[in-house]
C-alpha cells in the first residue's frame, strides 16, 4: 500500500506542477499573441476542457483495462504532449497541446484514484485521498516554479524534461501489482446510478470549489500583472497557496474520517466565498495576494471531503470505482473550465468584481445546502 500511495501521489505532482506551470507564463504568451482575457482564459482552460471530455471515456478504461495500463497511458500522452507544448510558437498548437495534456490528466487521475480506493481500507479512505490530494497540490507548489524557470530560460528545456519523468515512472507503475482483475459493469446501469441525485449532488461538491479556481487562475495573474506585480509576484502567491493547501489536505482527510465530511466542507468552502468577496474589493497587490492565499486555505479543507463524498456516494449507489474517479475529473475539469472561460470573459466585458461576486454566491450556496444534506457519521442510517 505504501509503494501504491508514493507512485501515485508521485504522477499525479507531476501531472499538476505542469498544468499549474502556466501561471507566471500567462502575461507573457498574452503579450506575445496579443490575447485578450478570454482567450487567455482559453488557454488556461484547455487542459481542464481536456480532462473534462475524456473523464467518463478514462473511467470506462480504468474500470476495463484495469489502472495501471490507464495510467501508463496517462504517463506517456502526458509527456508528449508536454513536448510539443515546450516547442511551439503557434496559439492553436498551444491550446491543442494543454488540451492534450489535460486527456492525460484524466487518464492519470482516473487509473491512480481508482488503484487507491479500492486498495485501501474503507476507514482510511479519507486518509489516502488527502494524502494523494496534498501532494499533487504540493505539484501546484512547484508549478509556477517551473513557469518561471521556462520564462526566463526558455519552455522547450524545461515542458521537453517531461517525456523523461513520463517513462520512468510509467515503469515504476509497470512493477505494481493491480489489486485484482477489471470489472465490467454495464453501461446502461452505469448511467442509471451517474444519473441519480446522490451522485449528482456529490459530484456538484467537487464541481463548484473547482470552478472557483478556474477563474482564480485567470483573474489573479492579470489582476496581479495589472497592478505592477511581475512573474515573481504570481509565482510566490500560488507558491503560498499551495503549500498552504497541501499541507492541509492530508490532515483534513484524516480528520473527516473521524467526525464526518459535512463540517470540513463547509467550512472551508464558506472560507472560498470569503476570499472571493475579498478579490472582489482588493485594489492593491498585497489584498489581492492575500485573498489568494485565503481561497487556497479554503480549498485545502474542503477538496479531500468533497472528493471522499463522491466515493462513498458511488459505493453506496452501486457504482464502480473506476467511475466515480471519472466523474471526480469530469466534475473538477467543468469547474476549472467554466470558471475560467466565464471569469476571463466576464472581466473582459464588466471587470473583476462582478465574476468575483458570482462565484462567491455559488460557494455560499452549496455551503448551505450541503449543511443541510450531509450527514454525521453517528446519525448517518445503517446500510441494510
């Protein structure tokens, strides 16, 4: 179990420092191609719409082909397309490229959650979920660092190094054994159980505190460029976020397994709602910063519960593993899309307090409702 959590805790870093690479790189391909806010939120939002086409196709392989070939695949598309995105000097090849990235996301994602769930006990199920989720934020932390390194040294050394760490550890996942043969669950009650409410609103759990960080991706590093902050600047505020958030995502995990989901999430969801309002009023570089770090406090509470929520939800409905993994990506990668295709045109047209404000109510929303709908472990109805 150990080795299986240090391999995927390992690709999926490596999966979210690149993605999380193209933050400091932001102002400067806008520069370069003449972007405006909504097609730089195109940019961003390619890898998410990426992962969010193929999420249900990369839960179907996983629960096939078993994880570790999903994640194999996952591995290599990742470092190819991580290739060709250091090389290029065209935006269409650009966003093919982060969108091609974002396909391998979900093939990774998929493979590496379902491997975890359905090896590790039950009780500890939050546990390794926030231990997996820390440390692919903890990728989050390094990202930036790269996109910084690729902005001054150039993005083929550093995007072309990915094909490398690719193969080694698609080797490393070639020596892990699965924890048993694939299952095949039907297709038609595959959608059946997707369809119904517990999952759907469990998946909206994990869809909404994505979407806030979709459109933080592209309305901090503008806003940050905007008031004189530079590649510096941006870097350090994702680079405190993340730590923050990494290091509490294994902790909450632990915790919620304890006491329950419900108040981890909704703490830290009401906290996201707070810092969006505070990005809404910020005019100076150090509150923007600072409502940075505090959306990024709240994520760190709230994702491993709302991603834990999704699992149990699935075994409780009868859905295979391998799905509810798909739907976790589908509902993060619709969440970041939205977020940042809507955020960058909405600020283009209306300016950053409006998209601020919208999100911050949807937070608030789902906060309440999931209060209202989760429930604690000691009155939670015994299964039959």
């Amino acid at each position: 179990m150990r080795r299986l959590l240090l391999l995927t805790s390992t690709m999926v870093f490596f999966d979210v420092a690149f993605y999380a690479a193209i933050a400091p790189l932001l102002p400067d391909y806008a520069a370069d191609y003449g972007l405006s806010r909504a097609e730089a939120g195109i940019l961003v939002s390619s890898y998410a719409a990426g992962t969010l086409i193929a999420s249900l196709p990369a839960g179907l392989v996983a629960t096939r082909l078993g994880p570790r070939r999903t994640v194999i695949a996952g591995l290599l598309l990742l470092g190819v397309s991580s290739v060709v995105f250091g090389f290029s000097r065209e935006i269409g090849l650009l966003d093919l490229a982060r969108f091609a990235q974002g396909v391998s996301g979900a093939l990774i994602w998929s493979g590496a959650l379902t491997w975890l769930i359905t090896t590790a006990p039950p009780e500890r199920r939050g546990s390794v979920i926030g231990t997996a989720l820390g440390t692919a934020v903890a990728g989050a932390l390094i990202g930036p660092v790269l996109g910084a390194v690729a902005a001054e040294v150039g993005t083929r050394a550093v995007f072309g190094a990915v094909l490398g760490i690719a193969v080694v550890l698609a080797a490393f996942a070639a020596r892990l054994p699965e924890p048993g043969p694939p299952e095949r669950q039907p297709l038609r009650e595959v959608a059946a159980r997707m369809v119904g409410r517990p999952v759907l609103v469990a998946t909206a759990f994990v869809a909404i505190p994505s979407l806030m960080f979709g459109a933080v991706e592209v309305l901090v590093p503008l806003r940050i460029d905007e008031l004189g902050g530079g590649h510096f600047a941006i870097a350090a505020g994702f680079i405190a976020g993340a730590a923050l958030e990494a290091s509490l995502a294994p902790l909450v995990g632990r915790y919620s397994d304890r006491v329950g989901r419900r108040m981890p999430f909704v703490i830290g969801t009401s906290i996201c709602a707070c810092a969006m309002l505070g990005l809404a009023a910020a005019q100076a570089l150090g509150p923007v910063l600072g409502m940075l770090i505090l959306s990024s406090l709240g994520a760190g509470i709230c994702f491993a519960p709302a991603l834990t929520t999704l699992s149990e939800t699935a075994d409780n409905s009868g859905l295979h593993q391998g799905f509810a993994a798909g739907l976790s990506n589908m509902a993060w990668a619709a969440g970041q899309s939205v977020g940042a295709i809507a955020g960058g045109g909405v600020a283009s047209a209306a300016g950053y307090v409006l998209p601020s404000v919208v999100v911050a109510m949807l937070l608030l929303t789902v906060s309440a409702y999931a209060y209202r709908s989760l429930l604690p472990p000691m009155i939670r109805p015994a299964e039959g």
